[in-house]
C-alpha cells in the first residue's frame, strides 16, 4: 500500500473511531482492508480508498471500522475483575442496595457483558433478583451481532465448568446459547466512544472498559476517563484491562488494584 493512502485510512479511521494506528500497523491494515476491498469487487487499495471517502450513505466507513478494530475477547477473561465484581455486589446488597446498573464498554462478541450477568446470578444464590441492567456496547456492529445472538461454539465455552454451562446454556449440537436468565439482564447497543458526550446520564455502579483503550491516544484516554468518572456515582467502579497504564490520567479516581479504579 502507498504510503500516502496508509496515511489517509489512518486519519479516517482515527476521526471516526478515536483508532490510533501507528507505522507498524500498515501490513495488519493491509490485510484487513484488502479483504474488504476483494469482497466488493474493487481492483486496489487506493479504489477502496476513494470508495469510503465517497460513499454519502455512511454506510462504508461502518464495514471499515469493522474491519479494522480487534475483537478478540473470551468468558471471564481477567479472572480477579469477576472476584472484585461478586465482592462488591455482595458488599452493596448487604447494603440494601437493590439497583445495579453496569457498562462493559467494548463489549465485542458479548463474552465480557455474559459473564458480568453470570458472576451477579451466581453471587445470588437464592435471593430474589434485584434491578440489574447491563448496558452492552460496541463500535463494530459484526461483533454486535455475535452477541445479541449470545449463541457459541463448544471451543469458546471450553473452559467453563459444567455446572456453569448447565445453568446458564442451552445445548444444541455443538452450539451453546445463552439462556434468558442471563440475556434478559443486557441490553446491545452500537456506541462509539469517541463520540464524547455519550448520550446518557447515569449513574453507574461500574464501568468495564477493558483491552479497548490500548487503542487510542493519552489525550483521548483522558477524555474518556473524564466521561466515565461523569457517569459513575460515587463509590462506583472502573475496570480496564490489566496491562493498560492509566497513571497521569486518573483524576477524581482512587486505585484500589492496579486495574481498578473507584470514583471518589
Ligand atoms: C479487544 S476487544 C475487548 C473486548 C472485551 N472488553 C475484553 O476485554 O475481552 C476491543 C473492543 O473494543 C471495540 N472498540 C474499539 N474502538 C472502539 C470505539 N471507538 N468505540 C467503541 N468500541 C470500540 C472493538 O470493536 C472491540 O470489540
């Protein structure tokens, strides 16, 4: 690919998706937007190119975004967060608390939302179930379409443990579909998280944002952690991913671990 056409897709996708991609990612958009470019029957890159850029129904940059973010995502990936998680809302119940309100924030094929609604079922036990929504969002409709599906092969689902798989799947083949219990908590939404201000209000009781700001820049990361401090309640959480730094860009967070953040 010219050099000159890396550099336009770059500054296209960083407009519309806060993406950063740096030199090292020519050969990976290459490949991404090649096979994009052979599906509609385009000759080059470079006609990919002026394609997107003339394409009036938005449509296009959409099948871009899709094809160039990374989605890869697994159940209960980050153990310790789903610790933290069954504590605190064990913590809140004891409370009296009966509200929870929940964002996994890049929520891919729906791994990370399900196993959020998995963690909360479970922590239950017998009690009544009280007014839980998880708001589920992502900036690639593909994946969006996985996940309001919530159906798996046996590969994803292979390191569950039975009794998980027994209550909260239906089997059939080699498939697994997430049962109601467990959809019914979430709601699938297409949200782009440098469209800054989102459009809702709040409170949450916690945020995940995980393996999902490695892609953008500091100024944009700290933007976005302003939005979400915005949206938490006080005491709430936010949850990244545990090899994302956010040191210098965490005002009005205390660090409780080094991938967890309360607001104060
Ligand atoms: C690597 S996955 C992480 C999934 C999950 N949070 C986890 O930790 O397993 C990153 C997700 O972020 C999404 N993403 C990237 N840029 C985005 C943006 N600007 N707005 C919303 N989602 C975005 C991608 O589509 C992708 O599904």
């Amino acid at each position: 690919m010219k050099q000159d056409t890396f550099n336009q897709f770059c500054s296209i996708i960083y407009e519309r998706s806060g993406i950063s991609l740096g030199d090292k990612k020519e050969a990976l958009v290459a490949a991404r937007v090649g096979k994009r470019t052979r599906q509609l029957g385009l000759d080059s890159i470079e006609d990919y190119l002026i394609y997107v850029q003339k394409d009036g129904t938005g449509d296009e940059i959409i099948h871009l975004l899709d094809a160039i973010s990374t989605n890869v995502t697994y159940f209960f990936r980050e153990t310790e967060h789903f610790n933290a998680i069954t504590q605190c809302f064990l913590e809140w119940l004891s409370h009296g608390k009966r509200t929870f309100r929940f964002w996994s924030a890049g929520c891919s094929s729906g791994e990370e939302p399900y196993s959020i609604a998995i963690t909360l079922l479970e922590a239950l036990l017998n009690r009544p179930l009280p007014d839980i929504k998880i708001l589920a969002t992502d900036l690639s409709t593909k994946v969006l379409t996985t996940a309001s599906a919530g159906i798996y092969d046996s590969k994803k689902v292979e390191n569950l443990p039975e009794t998980i798989l027994r209550k909260y799947f239906v089997s059939d083949n080699n498939e697994y579909h997430i049962n109601d219990s467990v959809r019914s908590l979430i709601t699938f939404s297409r949200l782009n998280l440098s469209a800054i201000p989102f459009p809702m209000n709040g409170p949450m009781d916690m945020i995940l944002c995980r393996n999902v700001m490695i892609y953008f820049d500091q100024p944009f990361r700290k933007q976005l952690i302003s939005e979400y401090h915005r949206l938490l309640k006080p005491g709430g959480y936010l949850l990244v991913g545990h090899s994302e730094s956010l040191t210098g860009l965490i005002n009005g967070f205390k660090t409780i671990a080094p991938s967890i953040y309360i607001k104060i």
